[in-house]
C-alpha cells in the first residue's frame, strides 16, 4: 500500500522531475529531468499498444512498445512533457498506425482496454 501512495504521490506532484518524451530521427528517450530512463529505437517496435492505468480516482493513458516476443515493452503517459508531439511522431513512424484508438481505450473508465495500434497484437505464451 505504501509504495501505491507513494507513486500516486509522485504522479501528482509536478515538480522539476516532471518525465518527459523527447523523439529524435532514430527513436525516443525517456528522461526524468536530465536522466534518461529509457530509450527506444523505431526499428526495435513490434508493436505499439495503447492501454489505461487505473490510479484509483483517475485514469492515465498510456502508449506502450513492444520490444520482442516475451511482452517486454516501454511505455510512454500522456502525463509526460511532450506527450501530444510524440503522438505526431507516430504517425509518421509507423504508416498505417490505427488513428480512432482513444475512445476505445478512455471508455469505459478504470479498465485497461488494451489496443493494439499497429504491428502484430502480443500473445502470452501459455505455459
């Protein structure tokens, strides 16, 4: 529970270490201030997902990528600085990515939707 309220702490505090999405040629980075948490190239993608974090009173949209076939995948918050220029990158990085995703994932409220937006939908391997 302590680790819940801390990160729905965080996520409400907008402070200096605000994440940001900042894309460039090759791909995006992740950075947390100065620090980059994540980087990833556009020829690494598999597949680009959109889902919803329940975060007990509201919802954040995310945009998720797969990296390989274990489900591995970096993810990126419309919270994040940047957010609404990265959407535009993804238009132009990956042709034919599916553009009326957002209802289906905002609605309904406080579940996942998880959509796959282009490339090949993961598939848990059942062991």
């Amino acid at each position: 529970m302590r680790s819940f309220l801390s990160e729905l702490t965080k996520r409400m505090t907008r402070g200096s270490t605000r994440r940001e999405v900042a894309c460039d040629g090759e791909g995006f980075s992740v950075l947390e201030g100065s620090v980059v948490r994540g980087r990833v190239l556009w020829s690494e993608v598999i597949e680009v997902f959109a889902y919803k974090m329940d975060l007990f009173s509201v919802d954040e949209i995310c945009v998720g990528f797969r990296l390989d076939d274990s489900g591995t995948h970096c993810w990126v918050s419309e919270e994040f600085r940047g957010y609404k220029e990265f959407v535009e990158q993804l238009r132009m990085r990956f042709p034919g990515i599916r553009e009326d995703w957002f209802s289906d994932v905002a609605f309904p409220a406080f579940a996942e939707n998880r959509t796959t937006l282009w490339g090949r939908p993961w598939s848990p391997i059942q062991g």
